[in-house]
C-alpha cells in the first residue's frame, strides 16, 4: 500500500524549505531574459550589461551564436539561492552558481559583491556557449547518446573561470602551491577529480595555451574536441602534438614561472610557529582565526570530519581546547559560512560571536566560552549576515548585512537591542574593525567619480570617510592592534596574499611578510604580543602563530599596484522591457530504457518531465512497457512547489508481484492521490497523502519454483481509500554513492477507511525505518539499520522480502508476513576507484 513512494515523495532526504514567496518579472534584452524580484533591480540592470558584453565576446572569441534568449534567474542572496527549485537537489553553501544543460538556464546569486557577481555571471554564461557546441540542442543530444560526460569536467570548468576572470592571483597562489607542494594532479587523471582543483588547474592550462599558442587556440581546441571525442585527438589536430606532449609543455611551463620561488616556501618558518598542521589534524580548511584578547586562545573555523566546526585551540602548542559548534546536522546550525566567515571575542575573553544560517535565514551567535551555550541569538531582518566584530567599548557588535543588492554595515546595540545601519550605497563594504580613530572597513567605494567595481582598499570613518592604503583586487580582514594603533591586513599588491601593516599615526604602509602563497585572516590579540593566521600550503590550510609581530616582521615600503577595474554606472531599467512572470510549460528532459528479466520478460521505461522555467510547476509522465499494458506500470503527477507546504496530485496505474507461499500474485492498482509535504526544518518534515486506489489481483496458483504462469487465475476486485501520515528525519552526509555518516529515520502509519463507497478492506499498518551511519575514515563507514513492520485489522497486509534490495544472502521475496523486524549492520569500504575494460566492450567505471 505505499503508493505514494512510486509517485510522489522520497521516501528518505532532506528538505528545500521556500521560506518566503518570489514575486519574478522578466526583463528582456538583446539576447537574454533576466528573472528577478522586487529589490533586485539594481542587480538586473548589472547582470543586463555584463552579460551582453560578455556575449558579445563569446560569440567573436567561440565562433557560436546563441539562437535563443538565454534565461538567467537571479536571487539576492546565497539563503534565497538555496530556495530555487530550477534544480530539486539541496544547494550548499559552496555552490556560487550553476548552468543546467536542458533548458540552458543560468541561476546566480547575488553575495554582497559585484566583481564577484561578474565572475559568476560571466562564468555561467560560457557554459551556455559550451552546451551549444557540444550538445546543440540538449534534448536531441540526449536522445541520440550524445554524452556531455565524456568530457572531463576539468575541461569545462577551466575553460569557463578562464575566459571569465583571466589569470588571477587568487589562482597563481593555488597553482604555486600545488607544484611547489608537489600536490599538483596531471591533467590525464585529472578527469577523476572534483572541487576546486579541477576549477584552478583548468584555468591554468588554458592561461597556458592564452600565453603560448593565442586566446583563439582556446576555440579551436575546443571545436576539435567536440568532434573528435578525444583529447589526444583535438590536441594533434589543433597544435600538432599529443595531449600527453601538450601536459608535459603546460607542466614544464609551470616549473619555469614558480621554481625560482621555491626558496620562499621556507620563509614562513623564520618568523612563525606552526601550531596546527592541517595534515596531522587530518583537515583541509581551517579558517577564520581569531585570537582571544589575552592572547591564551584561537577559535577557528575548520572542516574536519566533512561538517564545519568552531573550534578552539591553544595560541602555546594547538592542542584542541573546545569543539564550541558542529553544524550542517541541526536546523538552528544549519551553516557556518565557511566560505564568507567571521569571528570575534569579546574584550573580557568570556564570549564569541559569529554569523551562522539558522532555519534558512543569518543569525549571530553569541555564545559562553566557558559554558559552552548559545547566551544571545540575533536576528536581523536582511537576507545575508556575515563577520561580526566586536566594539573597542564592548557594547555594540558592527557586522555586514545584505539586503536588495546591498552589502552594508550594521550595528546592533547590547543594550537597546537594536540594530542601526551604518553604511547605505551600492558598494561592496565588508570586514569592519573598530578602532580608536574610526571604524575601519574594506570596500570599493570610489574616492569620488564613477564606481570601479573590485578595487578595493581600506576606508576609515570619522567625521568623514576616507581611504587609508592603496587600492588592490583583494583586500581583506583587517586586525586592529591598539598598543602600536596600527592595522594588519592582507592584500594582493604583488600576486600573493601577503600580510601588511598600516601605522595609523604615520599614515603608512609597510609590507610584513614576503611568502609563497598566501596568509588568511590575521587576528592579533589585545596586547599586540601574539599575531595567528591561516596559512595555505600544500592544498590545505595550518595556522601560525607570530610573537611580537610589529616588531619582529621587517617593514618593507610598499606603494600597491595598478588593480584591473571594471567601471560601472547604474542607469535603472527600462520598463518597456519587463513584464510580469506567467509560467509557461516546456519539456526538462526524456529518457527512457529496455531491459529483460528471465520472469517479467522485456521490459521498457519512458519518462518526460515538463516544468516551468523557475521549476515550480512540475509533471511527470511515466510508463513502461511490461508484457501488455495491462501488466504496465502508468502515472502522470504534478507538483507545485512555490510556497512552504509541497502540493502533489496523481493519476496512476502500477503492477506489482509479490509472492504467498509457492503462488504469485499480481497486483495492479488504479486510482489518484493528493500528497502534502510540510518541512519543518531542513532535516525534519511530515508527508501526508491522501489515496483512493481500485484494485485488481490475479492469484496464479503453484507459480513458484518452478515459475509456472496460469491461465485462468483467480481473480479480486476491491478498493480502498486511506490518509497516510509520516514524520521523517534525515542529516546523513553523502559519500560518492551512499551515506556515511549521520541519522536517517522515518516514521509512518496509515489506516483504511471501512465505509462503503470509500474502503472495502480493513487493516492498519505502522512502519519504523531508522539507519545510523557511523564515518570510520573519510571513505568508509559502518551502517546499522532496524525496520519495523506491523500490520493488522481483518484484512491486514502482506509483505514479502528478501535480496539485496531489503535482506541480503537470500532470494526475492523469500519471507512473506504481515510483521517483521530486519536489523542490518554493514561495513562500507571502497572497492574498485577505476575499471577500464576493452573487450568485449569499451567499458569505463570511476567512482
């Protein structure tokens, strides 16, 4: 009887909450139409320039023209970003923006700055041009098995970060650490890779090809590869060598630029102590250090164990003093930002604050050192909070708040409890620190004249605001030391993040470090004797400690560089071109499959999925082909997915087999369901769906063993109507395949309705599935699982079980009962990594 898993719902999984509805209009431009809500205008009218300039330079740099109107869908926020339902999968907090390849639509959102929203847009909208080459049209390839995917992912990615951004000094950092680390990945097993290596040495082979053979070599390569299927191939027929002499050329290249600077990789070690080695810890991001007033302790931001935690260790030997918050398995911790962090102490030692996403929307915490609890939780009205800071008197905390294309700052007052906005303009203003002669912030706000977006400094607020040190594309995180009244921060001045410092009193800059890579989130304590950061080296990040930082780093006279500026001015829409949304239906994708079973036969499957552009109106149409279509499965459903509670209706006729005894009985039930799924929070949610199901059973007598069909089976007609109600949790974490680590659980009953014309059978059925899996190393796990079923009434259920599917070591459908218990305990280890077989077939298996 559960229908409902066949139609609508997963029966585990976690939930996208919509917390607020999205009032979309369409602005239509040359060559594309931009989705944006109220408060968004600001970012319409950037997106509209930036993406047909950038159009204008594919289409001369790729040779390819878009024959369509490209969608691109905007939301304010990363929180209102997650909410999206042009994709049904959860979007983490890492995800700045995607291209789905079907109906080429680009979804970004906005964090609070425009150079980074330029990058995002710009690098979406060359997959758009990379799903015309090689796909043409998304649904024709897909049906004549023209596979994306056999290109490796390194290539497209690259591809895109390169001809949106360049070559940057973000990247030159990655890529200098990874040659001089000797964690650098050949481009030919590069393809079994993910996350954010494939993006940066992608980039890098194509600034290599940019510099060596001509920008336009990026096109020819790329038309070549999509017919030739090869990157052997394309590389002969583009430069007229093989791939693997084109890699050895890109790694040689890399060997020339960054071997001369190997002697720095020491330097660190002259004036640092490292305290946390991020491969002893068995970590990869610790970030957001921040040192305690006293100098006694650093709380941190680090990812070990695959969730992100604040924690605490000591400035003497990193020893773990506290693990304070986990997040990612509770809705009040649902995120910790590490990507956009932030983290304070207050002047007396005793609390922390930081910004966290709780039940979809920011919050700042407030939290006991000692106790170890939350004491204040503040909750702005704004769609991002990020980097809290204490103030010099303790009684206020200045934090950056975005909001309608605005990333500002705020105060929120202890006392009053109130919160009031500092800064009210356009620009990107972030990282606040307070000191004796002002608040000082980093942003890209002009001195006077047109907006350069992305050309940063440090800015002081006074009796008026004023720029402090010279601009660059990467400023960040300034640490305010009160005995010396002098600011360290980081800047990209000379192509890696290195540590400077500006004397407030002398109004002037000296640089402090001269480094490989680069130094992330300098926090001094209160008495200027301890100075910690973030370091990166060999693809991951340990914290240092430097004693005496002031005077023990040699000032050298720094005077910054030319920064690449983008100009900018905000002209408003024209209303002539926007209208208000309509749905309009189109179809997602088809796919379908044949297979044959020595008992069922051959057996086919088709499936269409139609939605709207913003996704909130889904069908499915299903069917197979199983025999006849008597004995074929059919259902057609629909979602509306726009508000809080999910709404599904369906129209179905489904098969099923199950066995009693040594006789097979066929089951087809027809009817229609309504379903209602209601989530409390990202990990808890209650489903209820109403169903109304005719039913037709076929009892062939004495099938099993020996498989054996009758011709004139018995036959049962009945119906049923019933409300089935289910509580559901899940925070399990995902390996490659399956879960490992974290809670799964659901909980469910439902019971007929024995009133004529409604029900003709009586019974009652309660289930309890609950799984744990425990993480033993990062790629293996143990998992333990216990279900519970019962049913009962005059016309109790039957279930039958056995395989792989429900007990494994024992035939399908050995066990038949109306109760039962199944407890499981596995233990996952990888098996195979890679399987390349050639014959019989060209057959290739990566995890």
């Amino acid at each position: 009887m559960i229908i409902f898993l066949l139609l609508f719902s997963q029966y585990f999984g976690q939930n996208k909450i919509q917390y607020r509805d999205f009032d979309f209009s369409v602005l239509t431009t040359d060559h594309f139409q931009i989705y944006f809500y109220p408060g968004e205008e600001p970012l319409a009218d950037f997106a509209k320039v930036t993406l047909e300039d950038a159009y204008d330079e594919y289409v001369e740099l790729l040779k390819t023209k878009i024959n369509f109107k490209i969608p691109v869908i905007i939301y304010a926020s990363p929180n209102e970003f997650a909410q999206t339902n042009v994709t049904l999968e959860l979007i983490e907090e890492s995800v700045g923006g995607f291209t789905e390849m079907f109906k080429n639509r680009v979804v970004v959102p906005f964090t609070g700055s425009y150079q980074e929203f330029r990058h995002v847009l710009r690098h979406e909208l060359v997959h758009v041009f990379q799903f015309q080459i090689f796909l043409k049209s998304a649904v024709s390839s897909i049906l004549t098995t023209e596979a994306f995917s056999s290109i490796p992912l390194w290539v497209i990615e690259g591809m895109a970060e390169y001809l949106s951004v360049g070559w940057t000094p973000e990247a030159d950092i990655y890529l200098k650490d990874l040659l001089l680390s000797d964690k650098l990945i050949g481009l030919s097993e590069l393809g079994y890779y993910g996350g954010y290596i494939i993006y940066k040495e992608g980039q890098s082979f194509y600034h290599f090809l940019d510099m060596k053979y001509g920008k336009e070599s990026i096109s020819r390569f790329i038309h070549r590869l999509k017919i030739k299927r090869s990157l052997n191939a394309a590389s002969k027929a583009t430069f007229n060598i093989s791939f693997k002499q084109l890699e050895k050329e890109w790694h040689e290249d890399l060997k020339i630029r960054y071997w001369p600077e190997i002697e720095r990789k020491k330097e660190i070690k002259t004036f640092s102590r490292r305290i946390l080695d991020h491969e002893k810890d068995r970590s990869h991001y610790n970030t957001s250090t921040a040192i305690s007033p006293d100098g006694n302790y650093i709380a941190y931001l680090s990812g070990r164990g695959g969730y992100s935690s604040l924690v605490v260790i000591s400035t003497i030997d990193g020893v773990q003093v506290k693990r304070l918050i986990s997040s990612e398995r509770s809705p009040y911790f649902e995120s910790l930002h590490l990507l956009k962090p932030g983290i304070s102490w207050s002047n007396d030692n005793r609390m922390i604050a930081f910004a966290a996403k709780a039940k979809g929307r920011d919050v700042i915490y407030i939290i006991d050192f000692d106790e170890g609890k939350i004491v204040k939780t503040i909750k702005p009205e704004l769609q991002g909070v990020y980097s809290p800071a204490w103030s010099l008197d303790g009684e206020t905390i200045i934090f950056v708040g975005l909001n309608d294309g605005f990333s500002d700052l705020y105060a929120y007052d202890l006392g009053t409890e109130r919160i009031s906005r500092i800064t009210n303009d356009i620009y990107d203003d972030h990282d606040p620190v307070d000191t004796r002669d002002g608040l000082v912030f980093v942003s890209d706000r002009p001195d006077s004249g047109e907006y350069r977006v992305g050309s940063y400094g440090l800015f002081i607020m006074a009796e008026e605001t004023k720029r402090l040190i010279p601009r660059s594309g990467n400023v960040a995180t300034p640490t305010y030391d009160p005995i010396h009244n002098g600011i360290f921060y980081t800047a990209d001045y000379d192509s890696t993040l290195n540590l400077y410092y500006y004397d407030i009193d002398q109004a002037k800059v000296t640089r402090r470090s001269h480094l490989l890579t680069g130094v992330y989130f300098p926090s001094i304590s209160q008495d200027g004797r301890i100075l910690c950061f973030s370091y990166l080296n060999g693809y991951g990040f340990d914290i240092h400690v430097i004693k005496n930082p002031v005077e023990r780093l040699t000032p050298i006279d720094s005077t910054g560089v030319t920064v690449q500026e983008v100009s900018f001015e905000f002209e408003g829409l024209d209303y002539d071109q926007v209208r208000s949304y309509r749905p309009r239906f189109t179809v997602d994708y088809v796919y379908g499959s044949v297979f044959y079973s020595n008992v069922l036969g051959l057996s086919g499957m088709t499936n269409f999925v139609i939605s709207d552009i913003l996704g909130n109106h889904r069908i499915y149409i299903g069917s197979d082909l199983t025999g006849s279509i008597t004995y074929s499965n059919l259902n057609i459903n629909y979602w509306y997915l726009a508000k809080r509670v999910d709404l599904g209706l369906a129209l179905f006729q489904l098969v099923d087999y199950y066995r009693y005894y040594n006789d097979l009985i066929i089951k087809r039930d027809r009817g229609l369901a309504v379903a209602f799924s209601y989530p409390y929070t990202k990990f808890l949610r209650s489903d209820l769906f109403l169903v109304k199901i005719f039913t037709d059973e076929e009892w062939h007598r004495d099938f099993f063993p020996l498989f054996l069909r009758s011709n004139s089976p018995d036959r049962y007609k009945y119906q049923v109507f019933y409300p089935d109600l289910a509580l559901v949790y899940d925070d399990a974490q995902w390996g490659y395949f399956s879960p490992i680590s974290g809670t799964r659980g659901r909980l469910e009953v439902y019971t007929t309705i024995p009133v004529k014309y409604l029900s003709d059978l009586e019974f009652q059925t309660g289930i309890l599935d609950f799984r744990r899996y425990l993480r033993l190393t990062p790629r293996s796990c143990l998992a333990f699982r216990t279900q519970w079923v019962r049913s009962q009434g005059e016309d109790r259920e039957y279930f039958s079980f056995g395989g792989p599917g429900s007990l494994r070591g024992y035939d399908f459908y050995e066990f038949t009962s109306d109760q039962f218990i199944i407890n499981n305990l596995e233990l996952r280890v990888p098996f195979l990594d890679h399987l390349k077989l050639a014959f019989p077939l060209p057959l290739e298996f990566r995890n």
